[in-house]
C-alpha cells in the first residue's frame, strides 16, 4: 500500500491544474517556526508562506481573534457597516501613517486597486487627458497573477499565451534612476515598485536609488506606489522598508503579513488625492473589509508590534546574514538580504537550486528556489537566536556539497 504522503500528492497531480511545482513534502501542523509533515517529521520553516506567515504559524492571539469575531460575525458585504472595519482603517492608519485606506483581499486585488486609483488620479487631479495614463514599472517585476498584472511582467512563463494585454505600461530597469527620469513624461501618473524584488531572487537595489525616485516622482508630480506585499510588516526589519531610506510612499500596498496567514487580507493605503477620487460603485469587494478579515487583520499588526517581531527580524537577519556569508563554498555566487529577507544565489554550474532545496528537506529546513538559481531563505519573524545556529548549521553542510 502507497503512503500517505504519496496518496495526497498522487491525489492532487490528479485533479488539481499543475501550476506549481511543490517540494515533495505534505505539511499537517504549524507552529512558531515549525511545520509538521504527515508523516510527522518536523521542518524548519524558511519561506513564510512567502511572507504571509511573518507572525509565526497559528500565532494563538490571531488565532483566538479570528475565532472570536468568527462566533460574533463573518461577513455582511459593504452594503452596511461593520463594527471592525473602522477600527480597523484607525489602526492601520496610525501604525502606518496613512490618510486613506482601501481594504482588498489578495495582494494581486491590492495592486489592480492602485493601478485604477492612480489612473483615475491621473485623469481627475493631474489633467492627463483621457485614455493616455502611463504608468512606469521595473524588469523582473513581480506584481501578482492577474491579467493585468502580467501584462507588464517581463517573464516569459507568467506572460505567455496570456494576451492581449492592457496598454498603458512602460518597463525600465530596476535600480536606475536616470532611467525613470528619462521614462517620465506628462502622461505619467505614478511609478509602481518593489523595494526589494523577491520573486526576482530577493534583489536589493544600490544605496540612495529610492531617495532619487522620491525627489524624481514629488518633481513630476508622479505617485510613487511602492508594493510592499512581501517586504512590508517587518519583513526586512523595519515596519516598510521605504524606511530603510526615509522616504514616504503615496501608496503603500500591503497583503501577506497583515492576517499572519489566517485570512486573506490586503489593503492600499494612500494620501487622500488618490483614493480620494474614488466615488461610490467605482470599485469595490464582496470580500473586502469584511468584519474577520478586520479582526484577523487587527490581531495580526497588534502582536507584530508588542512582541517586538521587527526588532527581531533585523537583530536575527543581521545573524543569518552573517552566518551565510561565513559559509565558504565553491557553489555560491551571491549572499544579500535585508532583514528576514535573504537569498543564496548559485554559481549556474552548481546545478538547479531546487536539488539543493530538495536535499536541505532532508535536513529539516523548507526553502524554496526562485529563478533557477537562488534560494530564497525567509523565516518567521519569531525566530530565535538559537534556532538561526541551528538552520545555519544545515545549510553550509548542503551548500558545500555538489549537485551539479
């Protein structure tokens, strides 16, 4: 008789459409840091959920928020007022110092969002005449799975065969600004950025660049959307990472860590001319902003900031960081990051990076490659000290073998 294991991933090969591509391994059970497989092996949790699990899996005051409200009242639709919701726009507003919030589900509905408000912007406050808003982005973007979204993607396997696609979008590289200077022109509206590309293979831009976009967009009258769906909430050891430069995004767009993984959650967060345009049955969510999602979402930035998971993403990133630069192996290219959010990037004779993240399973450690060949290394933000050692321990013994 087959295992158990083998039954549910026999299972979904069979029905499910083979978008993703899994590391072997079935996960049952999560806490802190980490997941339990069927089998009942215990796993060093090192993707996050892609950073939606940034508080640590099945955090017990999320948990017990979202169980609450979930006897109180789950949804009611925007056609009538809920009593989280509110309190949800002042807290996030206050944690962020935003004006205005939109409330959405996925980030992929975060960003489609901003792309409308800032076009609608565009038309309605900066004058630029209808039908012609441009919106500049960056090579190896990556924005979501939406059709608009990939419309403006520079990777072959998210755009093909997709199309046609939406006009209206203009590619530069990332990381040059004399390039976004030369890109603007009076129909731009807003320029939409990653601080840090993260499905690109966690690729940090050089020191000083998002000081010269802020002082090139605030010039042109250009919003600067910065989506921080992964690298927002601590992530990278601060709050947002625009305050790694101290600049002010004019929208901010937030999803993953803002329910800790409990609930999809996401939300734009704007000055009032942006969403300030919008008027009532111009856009809108069944979904969003409902009363759990609220509660979760309230929980979720409440024990990011009490218990001290910032601070403890840039003390324990500096220690991964560290630790992985000490690694000395023939098979390593690169070693960046910021925070808790880390990248080993392989020489391409070293072989796919997937062997190595299939072999650091068999340690105990969950990674996952990107782009052929780099792993993407980003833990909850609760790790220890401790528990940094140990993951390390693991990965220079896989990283000094060969695969190739």
């Amino acid at each position: 008789m087959s295992s158990p294991v083998v039954d549910f991933i026999a299972t979904e090969a069979r029905f499910g459409a083979r978008n993703y591509e899994p590391i072997g391994v079935v996960l049952s059970r999560g806490e802190g840091v980490w997941v339990w497989d069927t089998e009942g092996n215990r796993y060093l949790d090192c993707l996050s959920a892609y950073s939606a699990v940034s508080q640590g899996h099945c955090h017990p005051k999320i948990l017990a928020a979202m169980v609450e409200q979930a006897h109180r009242l789950t949804l009611t639709s925007r056609a009538f007022h809920n009593d989280q919701l509110a309190l949800f726009y002042e807290e996030i507003a206050a944690l962020t110092g935003s004006h205005k919030v939109l409330p959405m589900n996925s980030g992929a509905e975060a960003v489609e969002s901003a792309i409308k408000s800032v076009r609608k912007w565009g038309y309605e406050v900066k004058g630029v005449p209808d039908g012609k808003a441009e919106i500049i982005v960056c090579a190896n973007n990556f924005h979501g799975r939406t059709l608009g979204v990939v419309g403006f993607s520079t990777d072959p396997e998210t755009r093909g065969h997709f199309g046609p696609f939406a006009p209206g979008f203009k590619v530069i590289p990332f990381g040059d600004a004399p390039a976004l200077a030369e890109a603007i022109n009076p129909n731009t509206v807003a320029f939409l950025v990653e601080p840090i590309q993260g499905e690109a293979g966690v690729v940090i831009p050089p020191a000083g660049y998002f000081t010269e976009v802020r002082e090139l967009c605030t010039a042109n009258n250009v919003m600067l959307v910065l989506d921080e769906i992964q690298t927002g909430l601590g992530r990278t050891g601060k709050l947002l990472a625009e305050q790694h430069e101290g600049i002010e995004a004019d929208v901010t767009l937030l999803g993953k860590a803002l329910s800790g993984g409990f609930y999809p959650v996401s939300a734009v967060l704007s000055n009032n001319d942006v969403l300030g345009t919008l008027r009532p049955g111009q856009h809108g969510s069944t979904f969003g902003g409902n009363p759990l999602a609220c509660a979760v979402a309230r929980a979720a930035m409440r024990v990011l900031v009490e218990e001290g998971m910032i601070e403890n993403a840039a003390r324990q990133g500096a220690r991964f960081l560290e630790g992985l630069k000490d690694i000395r192996a023939n098979t390593i290219r690169d070693v960046r990051g910021r925070g808790l959010m880390l990248a080993v990037e392989l020489h391409p004779e070293a072989g796919r990076a997937r062997r190595y993240c299939e072999a650091l399973q068999a340690k105990g450690i969950l990674a996952k490659d990107t782009h052929e060949h780099t792993i993407r290394i980003a833990p909850p933000l609760v790790i220890t000290g401790d528990q940094v050692d140990w993951a390390l321990e693991r990965f220079a013994a896989i990283l000094t073998q060969d695969f190739s």
